[in-house]
C-alpha cells in the first residue's frame, strides 16, 4: 500500500505538468478541481470542528472522525498532488514551461 501512494505522489504531479502542457484545456481544469477540493475540504474541515466545539465532544474518536469521510480523503489527496505540480511548475521549471 505504502508503494502505491509514493508512486502516486511521484507519478501524477509530473503527469499533471505534462498534460498542461500537452493540452490547452487542461491547466484550467485541474485549476477548476483544486477550487472545488479547497472548498469541499476546508467545509467539512469547517463543519467538523463546529460540530466538536458545539457539542463538546472534544475527544480523540471526535476530532479523528472528520478522516472516515471519503469526500474529505480524497480532496485533501487532490490538494496534496495540485501542490506538489505547482511546485514543480513554480519551483524547478519556473519561467521554462508554457503557461496557457
């Protein structure tokens, strides 16, 4: 399991470089879906800890709980590779890469 997200945190991040700039569609799109993450994930982050605070459940099962919804897992996983793509856009390639 622990070879499949290390070949994932690896892998997609170039493959995303790749395909911005392969296609001219596709920056917008995977710019589109990070918004989408951010807000999905910074809403149930959001809901979550209110829930906590107003029913004063501040327990460790209570607190953890927000990690069993598979909309927050995977938004926060988007999130993680659109950083590390944006980093390598930004960071290593910095002004040799199209921008579209």
């Amino acid at each position: 399991m622990s070879g499949l997200v290390w070949g994932t945190v690896i892998v997609v991040p170039w493959l995303l470089v790749w395909l911005q700039n392969k296609m001219a569609g596709a920056k917008f799109v995977i710019d589109i879906a990070a918004y989408a993450a951010l807000v999905l994930f910074s809403g149930i982050a959001g809901i979550t800890v209110g829930e906590i605070l107003v029913n004063n459940t501040v327990f460790m099962t209570s607190v953890h709980k927000v990690f069993l919804n598979p909309v927050f897992l995977v938004s926060g996983g988007w999130l993680g590779l659109y950083a590390l793509q944006r980093l390598i856009v930004e960071g290593i390639f910095s002004g040799r890469i199209k921008k579209r």
